[in-house]
C-alpha cells in the first residue's frame, strides 16, 4: 500500500470568497462610515489600507480578513462584535428578499 501525502492549505481553485456575506459586511462599514461622516478615503487611511481596497470591501468585492475586520473597526471606533452584528441583519434582510 502506497501512502498519501497530505497536502497544506486549500486546494487548487478554491476560494474563501462568499458573495451574501461579503456583501452584507460592505454593507455594514458604508452605514457606519457614513452615519459618522467619515470619506471613503479617509477611513481607508485610518485603518491604513489602500483607498481602492477600501472600495472593494464596502462594494462586497472583497471578503476581509479577521485582522482587516479588527483595523476597520478600530477605524470606526466601534467594536468589531457591533460590525458582525449589522452584518448579520444585513444578511437576514436579504435572505427575506431571496424568500
């Protein structure tokens, strides 16, 4: 009997990229940003990300990292949890228009 070799990390093709929570999480930073008055740019400067990251995220074109959520939220001076939280409604919401 041969034996398999595991192999580390995903496999080829794979992607962590879900559009509905990507979405709803973009989502939730533009209604935070904006409820602040804050410019795109300048959150993306607080949280020390490209400006054009910035936009992919709020658009859903982008799935963040825990450590990009913590910085975004740091940015805010809001919790990460109250972030997850208007995601999560964000979610619901949708998942009631689909229904």
């Amino acid at each position: 009997m041969q034996k398999r070799t595991v192999q580390r990390g995903r496999p080829a093709g794979t992607t962590t990229y879900e559009p509905e929570p990507a979405s709803a999480f973009g989502k939730a930073v533009r209604a935070a940003r904006l409820e602040q008055g804050i410019a795109q740019e300048e959150l993306a400067s607080l949280a020390e990300i490209e400006r054009s990251h910035m936009g992919k995220i709020e658009r859903g074109e982008h799935m963040p990292t825990l450590a990009l959520i913590l910085k975004i939220a740091i940015a805010l001076k809001i919790s990460a949890a109250d972030l997850m939280v208007a995601t999560e409604s964000n979610l619901r919401a949708a998942s009631k228009l689909r229904t």
